[in-house]
C-alpha cells in the first residue's frame, strides 16, 4: 500500500494548499443548512404530542452534543497520530478544534438545562447525559488551561496529545460510570420519552441541522488549523510568500 | 544506575521531604473536618456520608501530594539523567510512582479507623472502605502523576493539575463509595471493587508510558 | 406552517420562552466562535505582513 499521501499529510505547506480552498465552502454550506434546517424545525415541522413545542429545542440540542462528542473523539485520534508519528498537523489540529469543542459541549449544557425546565420541571437535574455532557466541557476546559498555559510549543504540542490520548480512553469510562450512578442514585422518572420513530417531517430538518452544523465545524476549524500554521511556519519561505501575495 | 540504587535512592529522598507527605496528610483530616463543621455535624447526616467525605478528601490529598513530586527532580536536574540512563523511563516512572503511593496511603490507612469513628461510619462498611482505598488509591496516584508530568516545567501548576486531572477521578469515587454503600445495604460489592480493580490496571498499562513521554517532552 | 398566526409562532404555547432564549444563546455562540476564529486570521496575518514588510526594508 501506498503510504505517501498519508506522510504528505503531516507537511502543513501541503496541508494549508489543500485545504485552503475548501474553508469558506464548508462554511457556507454548513450556514445554509443549519439555516435551513433549523427554520424549518422552528416553524414547519409539526408539534409534539406530548412536550408541545418546547421539543423544537432538539434541533439546537442534538446537533450541538453530536458535535461536542464527536470534536472530543476526533482529539483524541489526533492525539495519537501525533504521539505515534509526530504528524505536525496533528497539534494544530487539537488547538484549533478544542476550543470550538468546548463552545459546543457549553451549548449542549445550557440547551439542556433550558429544554430541561418545561419537561422535567427543574433546570437541572443530575441526570446521566447533562453530567457526562459536564465532564466533557471541563475535559476542553483542562486542555484549552493546558495549551494556554505552556509557552514552549514543542512541549505544548505533546502535553496536550498526551491529554487528548488520556481523556480519550477515559470518556468512555466516565460515561458509564456516570450512567451507572445515575441509575443508582434516582430511578427511571426522569427521562425524555424516548418515542419509537420519528415522523419523518421531524426528523428531516434534525439531519438538515446536524450535516449544517458539522460542515460549518469543519470550515471554522480548518480556518483555525490555516492561521494556527501560519504563525507557527512564519520561518518559512513559502508562508512569506502567501502572506505578501494573497493575504488570507 | 540500577532499578534497585533508583529505589534506595527515592526512599531516601522521600524520608528526608517527609514534610510534604506530612503536610497531605494534614490536608486530608482538615478536609474531613470540614464537613461536620461546615455542613452538618449530626449522625444522620455523617453516617450514610462517611464513605464520600473520606473519598472526597482522598483525592484531594493524592493530588495535592503528586502535584509536586516530579518538581524537585526537575529543578536539580535529576529527571534528565534518569533519562539518560538507560533504563526503561516508564518503568522508572512506575517505581517512583508506587513509592510515592506506599508513603502516603499507608499513613492514610492508619488514620481510618479514627476518622470512620468521627464520622460514625456504620459498621460493617469499614473493611469495604479499606479496600477501596487500597484498590483505588493506585488509579489515582498514576493518573494523578501524568497531570503532574504535564505541568512539570511551570511554577504555579497546583491549580491546573486539579482542573485537569480533577474529571478523571471521577470513575473511581463513584465505584468505591458504590461499593461501600452496597455493602451497608447488604448488596454485593465484589464486582464493584472487580471494576476498580479494572480501573487501576488500565491506568497501570498506560499511566507510565504517558508519564513518560510527558517528562521527555518536559526536559527538553 | 405549524402555527396559525405570528404571535403563535413567537408564544410557541407557553414554551416559546425556553425555545426562543435556547436559539438565541446557540446564535449568540455560534457567532461568537466566527468572530474569533475570523479575527485572530487578520491578526496573524496583519502581524506577518508587517514583519516581511520591516524584514524587506532592513
């Protein structure tokens, strides 16, 4: 098998070519779509039966926790990448995605907590996903204080893949120990009605909203990756090159 | 250098800071103490409590007392050499983190059954609780180590080793005082402390390698 | 459309509260992490332009 395109992919002069043009699509699309999705959720898609309209909370909720995990998981494999083959993307990566990260485990946070109120009665409650979703945001937290905080780059970039790789291997853990308490500590009377299946006309705009908001992570977080290269290879020629050419 | 001078020459440096393991352990008994006095002081509230002060109180002390123990090293330029020596660094990790374990939960062992009578730990839990310190305290040492590798190089790391380490704690004390409680009401809470067990040899398999590369990086 | 009117659309039958300050925190977010992503560009790329212009003087 042929392995260049995969050691290519550690140079960040090859890395920022490819990926520049894709940025500002990824963005737009994924603005659109959440746009689209997320109108649609508001005003067209149909009320639930049983929590009303407080329900069209989903389609802010689920995107944003899919998101959050999802960033978590994607720092975790970068970790690896970096701490195995010392890919120079891999830490310009988790620098530019925790912060994004923690936003969206904020966003789920404080979603839920709102979604909470109608349909449990409190705003929080110390159920299994708001605690792990908590876990989460202190875990960017952690990374983000860590990352801030070590001035030497060398040793920021392995500082903080060895605390991706740890917290990787530790989400999972902490989930099910956080479900497993849980259900020790209050019985079942707390749960979203998990309803069967959807009617499509709700889920649609759920999918619409989720792809939106995956694309517009994708094109923020290659922007971030993009300027994170430039001020770390302002040494090189090429970076001079593209600065005093095309301006970003 | 051999594995064996490392562990002679550790217990020594940890005999003459005792100081530091002294003032973990003050830490711990004045965190207990915080609860009768801060919260509530009755044996209703204590006794169903005892078993997550005391484990509350545990990591705190773990991590106030693995905080600092890579920093002296660091500053006299002992870690380097360890590096340079030609021996497995993991494994050097390892030692001097199971040490470091030995000197401070064996004290905290001695001090239980007080604290279990100050805090009317009901009866019959008490050897549950022993155990899942025994089991558990390893997990937080190794994991609480990588925090203290991470942040060896900055002057002021106590707070950030908390906020990062902090979370992954967070399995262990649900487990042990999951385990406790079943005990007090008569459930089983062996596969509890078999999950604990798990714990802890995960953190065993990985904790020294991460340790490792994190003290690399540091020395640089 | 789900609601018969506009006023529906906004009460959103005692739950437009909730639904309402949800969307405006999520928009609120979402821009704030544009603009942050967006302006530390334009630093960057300010600060390097400056320094190959102070670079090509010398």
């Amino acid at each position: 098998m042929n392995w260049a395109w995969f050691h290519k992919l550690g140079s960040p002069k090859w890395f920022f070519h490819c990926s520049r043009p894709w940025a500002l699509p990824l963005f737009i699309v994924g603005c659109v779509s959440l746009v689209v999705g997320l109108i649609w959720g508001l005003a067209f898609a149909p009320e639930d039966y049983q929590q009303g309209n407080s329900f069209r909370i989903i389609y802010i909720h689920v995107p944003v926790a899919m998101l959050a995990q999802s960033c978590y998981l994607a720092l975790g494999v970068s970790g690896l990448v970096y701490l195995v083959w010392q890919m120079k993307i891999a830490p310009t990566f988790i620098k530019a995605v925790a912060p994004i990260g923690a936003v969206m485990a904020l966003m789920a946070l404080v979603s839920g907590a709102i979604w909470g109120k109608p349909t449990w009665g409190t705003w929080w409650v110390w159920d299994a996903r708001l605690t792990s979703v908590l876990m989460l945001f202190l875990l960017y937290m952690g990374i983000i204080a860590l990352q801030n905080s070590l001035t030497d780059l060398l040793l920021a970039n392995k500082a903080v893949a060895v605390l991706s790789v740890v917290g990787l291997l530790n989400l999972p853990i902490i989930k099910y120990s956080v479900e497993w308490w849980n259900t020790l500590h209050q019985g079942a009377t707390f749960t979203l009605t998990e309803k069967p299946a959807m009617p499509v006309e709700m889920w649609l705009p759920l999918l619409f909203s989720t792809i939106g908001l995956y694309c517009l992570v994708a094109g923020l977080a290659l922007w971030r990756m993009q300027t994170e290269i430039l001020a770390r290879e302002h040494r090189s020629h090429w970076v001079k090159e593209e600065v005093m050419k095309h301006g970003l | 250098m051999t594995y064996l001078s490392f562990i002679k020459a550790e217990v020594l440096v940890l005999w003459r800071r005792k100081q530091n393991v002294f003032n973990a352990l003050l830490f711990f008994l004045m965190v207990v103490i915080l609860f009768p006095l801060g919260v509530n002081p009755s044996a209703e509230f204590l006794a169903p409590a005892a078993d997550g002060i005391v484990w509350c109180a545990t990591l705190l002390a773990v991590l106030m007392a693995t905080e600092s123990m890579f920093k002296e090293d660091y500053a006299d330029g002992s870690l380097e050499q360890l590096i340079i020596s030609g021996l497995s660094l993991p494994l050097l990790m390892l030692l001097k983190t199971t040490a470091q374990w030995l000197v401070v939960l064996l004290p905290l062992l001695l001090m239980m059954p007080l604290l279990a009578e100050m805090l009317y730990l009901p009866d019959g839990s008490f050897w549950v609780l022993i155990a899942t310190l025994v089991i558990g305290s390893p997990s937080l040492f190794l994991i609480g180590a990588i925090g203290a590798a991470l942040t060896v190089s900055l002057k002021q790391g106590a707070i950030l080793v908390m906020l990062l380490i902090l979370p992954f704690y967070l399995p262990v004390i649900i487990f042990a005082t999951s385990a406790v409680r079943a005990a007090q009401l008569g459930l089983p809470y062996l596969g509890l402390l078999a999950i604990l067990l798990a714990i802890f040899l995960l953190s065993l398999v990985i904790a020294p390698f991460m340790i490792a590369i994190a003290i690399k990086a540091s020395t640089n | 459309m789900a609601f018969d009117s506009l006023t529906d659309f906004f009460e959103m039958g005692r739950h437009g509260v909730y639904v309402w300050s949800v969307y405006g925190f999520s928009v609120v977010s979402l821009i704030f992490i544009t603009w942050s992503t967006l302006s530390r560009r334009r630093h960057v790329q300010k600060t390097l332009r400056k320094r190959f212009q102070r670079d090509e003087t010398i």
